[in-house]
C-alpha cells in the first residue's frame, strides 16, 4: 500500500506532464499548496474566528476577515505569476561523472510579469529571479550525475512563493533531450608489452607486395569492408586494414583490449583519461572499441567525439515511457558481456 500511492501519483503525473522540451505553464499543470508558513498563518485565522465568535468582537471579525482576504489575494496573485510562463530547454550539457552537468534552460514570461522563480532537479537548485512580461531569462541548471551514459532528468521543478511566501505554486518539465555523461578519468596504467606486441603485429603485417607506405593492421569490428584488402584474404586467409599512410606518421590507437583483466567500466576510464591527455598535447589518435572504431584525427572536435563514444558504448538512448534518474546504466559488466562477445573479453 505504501508504494501503490506513490506509483498512482507518479503515472498520473506523467500522464498530466508527457516530456517535452518545451513546456507551457497553465491551469492544466500548475499545482499550488500552502506552505508550512501558510498553514501556520490559516491556523491563526481560525483560532482568531473562533475567538471573535466566542466574544462577538467586531473588531476580531474586522481583522480576521481582513487577513483572509490578503490570504486568497495571495493565492491568485502566486498562481498567476507563473502562468503563461514558458519554459524551453535550449541545450542538454555534458560533463564528467560524478559532476554536475549544466543544461541550458529559457524561461519566457507571458502577458504577466514572472518574480522569484526558482528551477530545481533533485537537490540543486537555481533562481531566475524577474522575468518581465514577454521578455526571456536564461539560466544553467546543474544536474548531478552519478555515472556515464545518457542523463535525462525526470523532472524539473519551476516554484515560486511570491508575494508573501504563504503559498507556494509549481509545475515541472520533464525534458526529452538527455545530456550525456563522459566516464571518469581515471590514469591508465603504462603497458608497454601490448604497446610492443602491437608494433611487431603491425610491421609482420605489412604488405609484401611493394607497398610499403601502407601500414597494415589486422581487421576490428566496425571497420569498413571497403578498406579490407580482400585479395590477400583470398591469398592467404589473413583479414588486414590499410590503417595509415606511413610518411603521414603512425598514430596511436587507444584501444579497448589494452586494459586486459580490468572491469569494462575501469577500461572505459582509462581510455577515458588517455583521450583527455591526447587532446591536451594535440596528438593524432584513434579510438577502437568493440564493434565501434573512430579513425586517427586530432582537434577538440575529435576529442569530443571520442568521449562521447567513451560515454554512450553499450548505452541506448532514453525511453519516453522511462525515466531514469541518472542515465541509463544498470549493470554494465552484464550487458557488455555479450557485446563484446566477439570482441575480446577479460
């Protein structure tokens, strides 16, 4: 019983708010309670009614009726400042686990001024403060997150208390954009007999034909079957890649398998902190990942690429129907297993 309620309210809830990154605030989704200073006050009302009525004393009428009569205009005036406000979520953030990602909301008011609004998700929370009547209000929301993969809040709280803090009326928004964790950088450990066992399977693998200005290298799940040179498969049953010009210079692979005897989620954290590293110095490097492979490049957008791979391996967007708190993993060791099946396990 106690967990049947709460799932009631959730679903009906969420029937009431579908996820949108855009949401309008009207009567339809706004909800307005007494605070815990408005429940004090209304108590106080009818201690003082009660008290009136038992000395039938004019003046406690007066002032009794009077003061409730500022608590309802309260109550439109709180109602009425957040409705018509739009709420747009312009850019969903990306960041580190266990940091707070920022996601990019605009607030639009409508034909009535907006005062003392506040954004929350979770335990953080930000004020936009006035927003005039047609006018706009950007602000960055922090969302804690706890581990990679895709981070789409539930939902986002829009509150305010104004005037007199004696209720208090909100709504939320519940975004369908996901922002995307990176693993945490954690510093990888030197290995440098992968490193030369690497460098000999490479320069065994060259070809014997002439070319020698192509690097060779033995062929990874997600490569292009175009790049395969199919007639030395046919000649001699060994499926090789033209990987890299040799007077180009011969970049650095970060590759998954490096890390053997390591968890996935550990392997991912070093490759994590080896493609931060390399796109601090400017390095070419290339990312190879079990079914997945980005080609040598160098350049923010290329470090940005990787992470984002790095982040969302073995993830699946978000669900409509599913809201997770903090992204989409549930146990990644489990369901990578199988992926990686047949690309190299522990």
């Amino acid at each position: 019983m106690n967990r049947f309620i709460p799932r009631r309210w959730q679903r009906w809830i969420n029937r009431r708010i579908p996820r949108s990154d855009v949401q309008l605030l009207t009567q339809k989704n706004l909800f307005i309670l007494p605070t815990s200073a408005g429940v004090v006050f209304a108590m106080l009302l009818l201690l003082m009614l009660i008290t009136g009525i038992n000395y039938q004393n004019s003046l406690i009428y007066l002032v009794t009726f009077l003061l409730g009569a500022v608590f309802i205009g309260a109550m439109y005036q709180t109602h009425r400042t957040l409705a018509g406000l739009e709420l747009t979520l312009v850019e969903a953030g990306e960041g580190f686990a266990g940091d707070d990602v920022l996601f990019h909301l605009r607030a639009t008011a409508g034909k009535q001024d907006a005062v003392a609004v506040m954004l929350s998700a979770d335990d953080t929370g930000v004020g936009i403060g006035h927003v005039p009547a047609g006018q706009s209000r950007e602000v960055r929301l922090p969302v804690t997150s706890q581990s990679r993969g895709y981070l789409q809040p539930d939902r986002i709280r829009i509150e305010t208390r104004f005037p007199f803090g004696l209720l208090k009326a909100w709504s939320w928004m519940r975004p369908v954009t996901a922002g995307i964790v990176f693993p945490r950088p954690v510093a990888a450990p030197e290995t440098p007999g992968v490193a030369k066992e690497r460098d000999q399977t490479t320069a065994a693998t060259r070809s014997s034909d002439g070319n020698d200005h192509a690097q060779l290298r033995p062929w990874r799940e997600g490569d292009l079957s175009q790049r395969v040179l199919w007639k030395r498969y046919a000649r001699s049953g060994q499926m090789v890649v033209a990987d890299w010009e040799a007077d180009k210079g011969s970049p650095h692979w970060l590759d998954f398998d490096r890390f053997a005897g390591a968890k996935y989620e550990l392997r991912l954290s070093h490759l994590c902190w080896l493609v931060v590293e390399r796109g601090k110095s400017g390095a070419r490097f290339g990312l190879s990942l079990p079914g997945q492979a980005i080609e040598p490049d160098a350049g923010p957008a290329h470090t940005v690429r990787c992470l984002r791979a790095l982040a969302t391996w073995g993830q699946q967007k978000p669900r409509d129907a599913v809201g997770l708190r903090h992204g989409t993993r549930q146990d990644p060791d489990a369901k990578a297993s199988a992926s990686i099946a047949t690309g190299g396990g522990l």
